[in-house]
C-alpha cells in the first residue's frame, strides 16, 4: 500500500512537468499518422497534380501518407469550406487556388470566413493567365485584338469556365480598361473551351498558361499577350499585356497550401518549412516548369499577405460588374 502511494506521488509529481513540456512543444512527434489535403478541383487537374508533386517529397520526409482528397463543386467553396471546419491539429491541409481569393467577392453566403479560418502555408506556384485567339481570327496582337473587338458589330466572342469564375473577371477587368462589347460564352471546363476556340466556335479567352501550354505548343490556338507583370520565363517572347498597351492589367494565378486557423502555429511552421525544403528540390521544380507554372514558395506570412492582397484586387472588378451568385 506505501508502495502504491509513492507511486501515486511520483506521478503527480511528473504529471505537471510533463504536460508543461508537451505544452511547450506542440510539435511533438507530428506528424504521427496520415495527413489528408483536401483538394479544391477534380481529381487529375492542376491543383491536384501541383499538390501530388509536393506532397510525394513532403511524405518522403514525414515518413507518413499525404493523401490528396479531391473535393471539386462551386468553384472551390466545398473543400475550402472543409479545410475551414476541420480538426485543427495539422491533420487537414487544404489546397488554395486563386478562386479562394475571388469567392469573397462574388458569393453571398460563404459558409466560411476567407480572411478568419484558415492559416497560410505556403505558396508552391505562380501560373499567369494568358491570352489566347483562334488561329484564324485576324490579330497577331494585343492592340490588334482590341481594334477587332471594337470594329466588330456586337462584339467578339469570349470563353469561360463561368460567370464569376477568374477568366470571367480577368476578361472583365480587360474589356472595361479596353473598352468593348463581346458575347460571353461559359463552358463548364477550361479544356472544353479550348476545343472550342481551337474550332473556331469561340474567338478569344483568358486562360492559365498550365491549361493552354499544350494548345499553345501544338498551334491548336494563338497565344497574343501574358497578363503578369513581367514577361514568363515559360514564353520569353510572348509580351506582357501592360507592355502591350493596357496599363496595369494583371491577372496571375496562384497554387498553395492553407490549414485550419487554430492549428498551432509551431505545426504550421513545421509544414512550411517541410514545404519549402520540397520546393527548393531541382526536379520539383522541373515538374512544376513542365506543367506550365512558375515555381514559388514563400513565408506563412508572405503567403497570407499574397493571399489577401488578391482577395483586395478582384473585389472592385466583382463589383463593377454586377456578380453576385449564391453558393
């Protein structure tokens, strides 16, 4: 019975300090089972491949699974919403593509808070959007495109993956500064109006250039401009849309990885810096060059600045045009 009441008191004794010292160090032995990472569009598409790409190296180091869940449907809002409700232990990673930044602006009733409920990883990629024509309408350029378009009665036809989408207010965002008329066509995918603007049933999109490289390369389309601030190390000849006579128009696409709010910040560290260490590795970088996209990584905190600026871009040209949808 003595022998029993020491122990008893010994353990008390430790029990404090030991939960002082787990306390102390949030990180522990995480991650110490699979780690999910929820996908934000279908199963094989960009945000998919960019997130297998790092989480392969990132596995590697962990020791543990990352298994990519896909979670497409209303541009991105399902597995953003999933990441902002999961269990914050570092166990959930959600996948963030530029939509993140645009849904504030253009849903009325997100059941999440962009800027509240999730924390910022890591950027992984930069993919500008670029703009596109059918071969056979007859511009060779940015400025050639713009005087079509406004000698052209009711205006040239134009593609995207939906009213509110990114393309959708990226054209927007052109046609105010440029000035024109067009005729919107939505299409439920990128590649499905990229065969139709390589038929000649559409003539000019917005597009990011990881989704159009291919059409681009085989002559199926004719790209005229890039909407990034400087011209792609991808395309080194395709001049920027600002340099082509639009002032300040930029439309650029990002790749990254969030998790929930509350995760504890030593866990979040830990996953970017992981990241980062993927991210710097010659052959993912390669990977990602030979999708189309610009590799990047970043700070948590340069991706949350990144992440709110785009949220702060794209909101007055929602508004200007009127886009309101409901989720």
């Amino acid at each position: 019975m003595k022998i029993l009441s020491a122990l008893t008191a010994v353990a008390l004794t430790i029990s404090p300090a030991f939960a002082a010292q787990k306390k102390a160090d949030p990180v522990g032995d995480y991650p110490n089972k699979p780690v999910r990472w929820i996908i934000d569009f279908g199963a094989g598409g960009l945000s998919d491949t960019l997130a297998r790409i790092v989480a392969m190296k990132v596995s590697d180091m962990w020791k543990q699974p990352i298994i990519n869940q896909a979670r497409p449907g209303a541009n991105g809002t399902i597995a953003y919403d999933i990441g902002a409700k999961a269990t914050p232990d570092g166990y959930t990673l959600v996948f963030v593509s530029t939509p993140f930044s645009v849904n504030p602006s253009v849903y009325t009733n997100l059941p999440y808070d962009t800027r509240k409920d999730f924390a910022a990883v890591t950027l992984i990629a930069m993919y500008p959007s670029s703009l596109v024509v059918n071969p056979k309408v007859p511009v060779k350029s940015v400025q050639e495109l713009i005087s079509y378009a406004k000698s052209k009665q009711g205006g040239p036809t134009w593609a995207t993956v939906g009213v509110g989408s990114s393309p959708f207010l990226a054209t927007e965002l052109f046609r105010k500064q440029t000035g024109f008329d067009g005729i919107h066509v939505p299409y439920n995918s990128s590649p499905q109006a990229l065969t139709d603007l390589a038929g000649g049933r559409i003539e000019f999109m917005f597009v990011n250039m990881p989704t159009a490289v291919g059409f681009i390369k085989g002559n199926r389309i004719r790209a005229i401009g890039i909407a990034s601030p400087a011209r792609s190390v991808l395309m080194p000849d395709l001049p920027t849309i600002a340099e082509s006579g639009v002032p300040g128009f930029q439309s650029v696409g990002y790749a990254g990885a969030a998790t929930q709010s509350k995760v504890p910040r030593a866990i979040v560290e830990k996953i970017n810096a992981d990241m980062v260490k993927a991210l710097h590795m010659s052959d993912v970088q390669e990977q990602i060059r030979n999708l189309g996209g610009e590799p990047r990584h970043s700070t948590t905190a340069e991706f949350q600045k990144l992440l709110n600026d785009e949220i702060a871009r794209w909101a007055p040209v929602a508004r200007e045009a009127g886009v309101k949808l409901e989720r």
